[in-house]
C-alpha cells in the first residue's frame, strides 16, 4: 500500500490557513490600489519571483500545445475570472462575509457536475458531508453580518467568481496534466497578469498607496496566496478526487470570518463558532467517504 508524503498530508491545513486568511487580508490591500491594479502587481510580482526559479530548477515544458493551453485555461478561471471578480466584488462593497458564503457554494456545483464531467461519483453520505459543511458555514456568516443588505452588482461579481473557481477545478481535474509547480504558476500568473493588466491601464487610475500596510499585504498575496496556496491546490488536485478537496472549501467562510477578527475588527458571534464545529464536521464526513 502506498502511503502519502508527510507534506501532502499537511497540505491541507496549510492551504486552509494561507487561503481564507487571504480574504481579509486582499480587503486591506484594496484600501491602498484599485482592484485589478491590486492583481496586476499581485501577479506580475509573482512571475518575477518564478522566472529565476524556472530557470535554476529547468522544469520540463509541456509537450504539446493542448498542455500549454490547457494550464492556461486553468490560470484563466482561476487567476482573472476568480479573484478578479471577487476583488470587484469586495469593492463594491460586499462584505467578506457575503463573498465567502457564496464561493463556498463550490462543493454543491462540484458534486453536481463531476460525475459526468470527470467521472467521479458522489454519493449519500458525501452529500450529507457537504449539506452539514454548506450549513454550517451559512451559519457562520449568517451570524456575522448575513448578506441581505449587499450590493446586488457585488453579489454577481462574487457568483461570477464562484463559477471560474468550479471551472478551474474540474478542468485542472479532467484536462490538467501534471507539470512541476514552478512552471505550471509562472503560466499560469503570466496569463493571469496579461488579462488583469490590460484591464487596470483601460479602467483604473493605477495609484496605490505604497504603505508600510501595503507592503505586507503584497508580500501576502504574493508568496502565501499565489505561489504556496495555488501550489498546494493543484497538488491535492491532482493527489485527490476533486470532490474530495473542494468540500475543504466549505472551511474557508468559517476561518475567514476568524481571521477577519483581529486583522479587520469583525468579532466572532456565539453562533459563528457553533457554525464552524457544524463546517469542520461535513468536511471531516466528507473526506472520510472519499479517502474510503
């Protein structure tokens, strides 16, 4: 029997923890830059960091120009169809309670689609894991602050993402090909900063406030967002049913609204933790199931 390494094993608590914590701290960030200027540098700064390593570590290319293209579509929905429009969402004044509550909602559309689009099953006791994952991380936004009262434009903008993000997991899932971290992200940044700077130039004024604040934001997103987080998620991708570790997503409402706490002030009701007991326990049932 073959056993996982001891970092795929922790990689989904790390990827948990860099991940939501990301939503708080991208809400800092967008006090200092515009939204799609905030990406831009995000990801030109990340392909500046990788370039040098791809040229040091001289990771195999992909061997066709489907691979090329396949690694691009996903760094596509992902990098400008996710966090773009989530960012968007953020600025028009959606809370990180609102977004958080309905890109959670991924593991439904994944259980829904991935039995026929990459040929996974989910069964009853999986939904069940889900159902008690998406309850409870109602529960915990819910308690926060509910999404009643939010831009409608901003709740599109956080649906769109919500799509790419589902787009991009069960096409990495079906299409991915697996290619060493390195150049599987500077691909992926690259398309993400060819789409997210033409945008900032056509639509945003550029002006970023070049904080102490702000530095440490970028240093965030850049190294624990876009480089260890999205190399975390393409592994256990691939490692994994997709099913399987997109119901981890059902943690990241509950532990954004967390951090949220100290980094933007936001407490934690009595109900919120209860919520976060009610998330933890779908998503234990539900990676129970399919580690069976």
């Amino acid at each position: 029997m073959s056993h996982r390494p001891l970092w795929l094993i922790l990689a989904p608590a790390l990827f948990l923890i860099l991940w939501s914590a990301g939503f708080a701290v991208a809400k800092i960030g967008l006090r200092h830059a515009e939204p799609m200027t905030l990406l831009a540098l995000r990801y030109l700064l990340a392909v500046a960091v990788l370039i040098p390593a791809a040229l040091i570590l001289r990771p195999p290319l992909p061997k066709t120009t489907r691979a090329w293209v396949d690694v691009a579509v996903t760094g596509f929905l992902i990098q400008v169809v996710y966090f773009g429009l989530c960012y968007l969402a953020f600025k028009s004044g959606v809370s990180a309670g609102g977004v958080a509550i309905i890109v959670c909602l991924q593991p439904i559309l994944v259980g829904l689609i991935a039995p026929r689009f990459v040929g996974e099953k989910v069964g009853l006791a999986r939904w069940i894991g889900l159902g008690l994952g998406l309850a409870g991380a109602a529960t915990v936004i819910l308690a926060r602050s509910g999404v009643s009262a939010e831009n409608p434009l901003g709740l599109l903008a956080a649906i769109g993402g919500l799509i790419g993000m589902t787009g991009g997991t069960l096409y990495e899932k079906r299409f991915g090909v697996s290619q060493h971290p390195a150049l599987s992200n500077l691909i992926q940044y690259g398309v993400g900063a060819a789409f997210t700077l033409p945008l900032a130039l056509l639509t945003e004024s550029l002006a970023i406030d070049w904080s102490a604040e702000f530095l440490w934001v970028m240093a965030y997103l850049v190294i624990g967002n876009s480089l260890v987080s999205m190399t975390l998620l393409l592994a256990m991708i691939r490692a994994g049913e997709v099913a399987r570790v997109s119901s981890l997503f059902y943690l990241v409402p509950p532990l954004s609204a967390l951090f949220a706490w100290p980094l933007l002030g936001e407490a934690m009701p009595t109900l919120a933790w209860a919520g976060m007991a009610l998330a933890a326990a779908g998503v234990f049932i539900a990676g129970r199931v399919a580690a069976r």
